[in-house]
C-alpha cells in the first residue's frame, strides 16, 4: 500500500527513500526488503533496485517488465 501511494498515477515506475518507506510500513528496514521481494515473487512488482549511497528504493512495476523478467535485488 505504501508504494502504491508513493507511485504517481499512471506511471510504472516509483522511488522513494526506504527508510521512509519503512517508517511509514511500521516495519524494520530488513522486513521491508523482504517484503518488496516478496512483492516481486508474487508479480505485484516487476523489480526493484536499491541504491546504497542515496538509500532511494525504485521500483518498476509488473507491465514495464521485459518478457525474460529482470533480477531483482539489492
């Protein structure tokens, strides 16, 4: 529910700061991981990507997706 309220409408695509993500969650940063992962293996996301020094989580929805899949992960 957070990311899709962090996803401009009409867009695939979103970004937002996961320690933000995660507080607004009420959940601890690890479990929010786990749970876009989560949201990836169930297809309600097409991938995700972390990026380390921003702590900017994006995501790109299931219909942005390419036809083999794309990696998810940290």
């Amino acid at each position: 529910m957070t990311i899709a309220a962090h996803t401009s409408p009409g867009s695939t695509t979103g970004v937002a700061e996961a320690g933000h993500l995660a507080r607004m969650s009420r959940l601890a940063r690890l479990d929010l991981m786990d749970a876009v992962e989560l949201l990836v293996a169930r297809q309600a996301l097409g991938s995700w990507n972390l990026a380390p020094y921003t702590d900017a989580l994006t995501w790109i929805s299931v219909s942005q997706r390419s036809p083999a899949g794309t990696k998810s992960g940290l």
